[in-house]
C-alpha cells in the first residue's frame, strides 16, 4: 500500500495504533527485567544518511522496522536497571496522556482556543505550588525542562531588579549585575547567563561545604566584595538536589541571607524538589516556601516523560511583565478574562506538558508520590549502607536523596589513578548492557554516581548492582600492578 494522503481511514488508524499499543504493552512488561542497551561490542553510533523518502511506504512496516530498531538496539532509559541519572521510568498513565495531547493538539498560548486545556494546566501548577507551602497569589507555568525555567527564573530576577530591563536591556542598569550558585549547582545557570547576555561570568561559583551544601560564609563574603567592587548582586540560586550527588543546600538560611541583601531567592529543585510530594521527606527542602521562585522538573523524579519542568514564582505579575507582548492577529474576547498563557512565558506555541503529571495525579493521587518516594529513600540507603560497608568501595558524599556516590577505595595513590579506576569500574558494570551507572565528579573529584529513579527498580535489582560492582572492583583492583 501507498500513502498518499495524512487522512488515514478508520480501520488503518485502528490497526496501526493497535499495533502500537501492543508493543508499549510489550515494552512495559519487560522493562524490569531489560537490558538497558546492547553488549559494548554491539553498540553502533555511526550515522548513515539515507535520501528523504519519496513516495511512502506501507505504515505497518514502517512501524515494525522503527520499534525494532528503537526497542531492540536502543538504550532504555525507561529499564529498572537504568541506575545512573535522574531519568525515570514514565508512569504508563503518563504514556496515555501524551497520544492525547499529540492528537488534540492543545495551542496553550492562548486561552481562548484551549480553554479546558489552560485550566488543567493552572490547575496543575497550584497543586504543585501549594505542596511547596505557597498559598495563593502565586503563579507559575508548565516549562520544556529545569534549564528554561532556571532561565525565567534569572529573567525574572533581573526585571525586579530593574523593569526598564525589558525595554532597554542590560545598559539600563548602572554596574554589571552578578548571582550566586555554588560550584555544584546545575550549567542551565551558566547558559542562562549567556543567553540574558550578563555573561557567564556574572555567576559567581560559591564553594560548598562537605556535605555539598553551598559555604554560606563564603557566599556572604563574596555578596559583600561584589558590593564593594560596584557590582550589582542580584539573585542566590540554591539546589535542592544537586545533578552530580543530590546535595541539598540549606535553604532556609539561603533565603534569609538573600533576604538581608534584598536579592531574590531561587531554588532549582529539577531534580530534589520532587520530595514535596512526601509528608515523611518534604522536610528535606525546608526553606523552599521562602523562595521567590522554584523550578521543578516532573520528568526527573515524578517519573514523566520528556518534556515537563515548572516554574513557579510568588511574584506573578511579574511574569506578564517580563514575557507581555501585543500580538495583534489574536484578539481577545470581552468574556475571556484570563491571562493568555504567551504573556506569562518565553513560548509562543505552548505544547500541553501538564497533562501527563495531572492524570497520574488524577489516578495514582499524591499518595502514590508519597509511596514512590518512600521506597526509593529506603533502596538507596541500603545500597548506601552496603558501599560504606564494603571493602572495596567508600562513600563520596552523604546520601541524602537516591543518589549514592562512590569511589574505589584505594589508598595510597593519586587522584588520577583512583579517577582511572572509578572509569574502569563504570565502563566494566556496564560493558553487558543490562545495567547503566555513570561516572561525575563531585567537588572537583572523580565519583561513581548510581541512583534509584525508576517506579520499577527493586532490592533485587540493587543486589545484582552490587555484584557487578563488586565483581568490576576486584577486577581493576587486581589488574594494578
Ligand atoms: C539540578 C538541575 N537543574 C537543572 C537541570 C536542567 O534540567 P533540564 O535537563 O530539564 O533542562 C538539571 C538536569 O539534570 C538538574 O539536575
């Protein structure tokens, strides 16, 4: 069969999404057991270029051919042995609520013409503001990932600062302005600072403390030279789950120093802020209610999909300060009276990103948050206990959230040679393919970092992690000379 229109017919849009649906199905039942990618010896990343199809082809096989190549040769972040970085296993609810919104195609830009749409979306982002301890007026809005929201966060920051910034840029204001993020904070900050055009040396990389945390002495001295110096200090930016070990800062006296220096307060919670869904863990972000933003990636550890991240702010209107335009081919009616969602975001055309983290709110409640949360808190501190119990292995920083962060524990010998083996450790665990860790470096040293992210990751899962950690240590241990 040849395609030769987009308007398939009925029995061929069952058929095929039938089909489909299967597969998902399919992949959804192995994904516990999964390899994450093939054996190293079998991994391909050469491109070869093919001529852009003329005529179609015959839409089964096209698919049959696709889910074969992605399924079978591709790597699966999705498995319950991918165990190396904050990429979740989707909820399958989540799944379902994406074909939705592919096939109603939603234009969030403007309320009027996604009504329902806009409201499950407002309705989203006050959920998850009020779980950060905000009551409302506060404002926020559905974002591709943490770097965009980390992005409008900076913005933001730099319109309170000086509103004459949206019209006449950074000449408006009178000295370079500068912020704060310790050295383990995210780059989204470093681009942010490019793209609003202060530069990336206007983030000041405050030092951390041995948990991690950011030096606050260190920060103040460094808010008081830049004063000093007639730089303009703008904003502190705290993590609440760093990407390397998921150290938290502490925010609470975070936001007080910002407040002593009027500086406005962000957290970037893309990855740690997730546990405000937990009665037992939101603790752990105390402090968080007393930013004036927060950013918070639903596809980290809310197990969505690619994309969500939120930003949200206790300073609404100065959203439609910043992102307000006229667009004078879409006129308004009288009886719409709420805000589009263009004025209050960088996007133009806004794809719905909520949908996904509303229904498996809808179906699976806070409460199933709260149980994920609970669980992967307790994997990760038995697989925490067993590295600081071992041999072979030490700790590299605390655990604090699911990351555990490790090093081969080799004494007597230089920085490099325990960076080598950390590499050989990772490279050898996942040369099979069944499972996937990853290498960083935290404080400027070489670690092994492994996490517990997905729904689906068990004991079982972590028991067979640590024997082919141990099996990889003794392994490079043995080859030193
Ligand atoms: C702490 C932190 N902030 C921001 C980001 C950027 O988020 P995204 O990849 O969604 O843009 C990440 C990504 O890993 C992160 O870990």
């Amino acid at each position: 069969m040849t395609t030769t229109t987009f308007d398939l017919d009925h029995s061929t849009r069952r058929r095929l999404s039938y089909m489909l649906m299967d597969k998902i199905d399919e992949y959804y039942s192995s994904l516990s057991a999964r390899a994450v990618q093939p054996p190293k010896e079998q991994r391909r990343f050469t491109y070869t270029a093919e001529p852009i199809p003329e005529q179609g082809e015959d839409p089964e096989a096209v698919f049959e051919r696709l889910l074969n190549d992605l399924i079978e040769r591709g790597f699966h972040i999705s498995s319950a042995n991918y165990l190396g970085l904050m990429n979740p296993t989707p909820t399958f609810v989540s799944v379902l609520a994406e074909a939705l919104v592919a096939a109603i195609n939603p234009q969030l830009a403007s309320v009027e013409r996604s009504a329902t749409a806009s409201m499950i979306e407002k309705q989203t982002v006050d959920w998850v503001g009020r779980r950060v301890g905000w009551t409302q007026p506060f404002g926020g809005v559905f974002a591709t990932g943490g770097s965009e929201a980390n992005f409008t966060a900076l913005q933001l920051a730099l319109v309170k600062l000086q509103p004459a910034i949206i019209d006449q840029g950074l000449q408006s204001l009178k000295s370079p302005a500068v912020f704060y993020a310790s050295s383990e904070s995210h780059h989204s900050l470093d681009k942010a600072a490019g793209m609003l055009g202060l530069g990336r040396q206007s983030l000041r990389r405050i030092g951390v403390n041995d948990r991690l945390q950011m030096d606050l002495e260190q920060l103040e001295r460094r808010i008081l030279s830049d004063l000093r110096n007639n730089y303009l200090p703008f904003c502190v930016v705290g993590t609440a789950g760093t990407t390397n070990a998921g150290a938290i800062d502490d925010l609470r006296r975070m936001a007080e120093i910002s407040n002593k220096y009027g500086l406005w307060f962000h957290v970037d919670g893309a990855y740690g802020a997730a546990v405000i869904f937990s009665d037992k863990y939101k603790n752990l972000v105390s402090g968080i209610e007393l930013a004036d933003s927060v950013t918070i990636d639903p596809h980290k550890w809310l197990a969505m999909p690619f994309a969500a991240g939120i930003f949200l702010t206790t300073h609404p209107k100065l959203l439609s300060q910043a992102y307000g335009t006229a667009a004078p081919y879409l006129q308004t009616s009288e009886d719409c009276r709420l805000e589009d969602n263009f004025q209050i975001s960088s996007q133009w055309s806004r794809r719905m990103n909520s949908l996904k983290l509303w229904a498996t709110l809808k179906v699976h409640g806070r409460l199933g948050y709260e149980l994920l949360i609970e669980n992967q808190m307790k994997l990760a501190s038995g697989l925490a206990r067993w590295v600081n119990d071992s041999e072979l292995f030490t700790l590299a920083a605390p655990q604090v959230l699911p990351s555990i962060i490790f090093r081969v524990n080799l004494r007597g010998v230089d920085e490099a040679e325990i960076a080598a083996a950390n590499r050989a450790v990772v490279e050898e665990v996942n040369r099979s393919g069944q499972r996937w860790i990853s290498l960083t470096t935290v404080a400027g040293r070489s670690a092994i970092r492994t996490m517990v992210i997905s729904y689906l990751t068990t004991e079982a899962h972590l028991l067979e992690l640590e024997g082919a950690l141990r099996v990889a240590a003794e392994r490079v241990i043995n080859k030193r000379p």
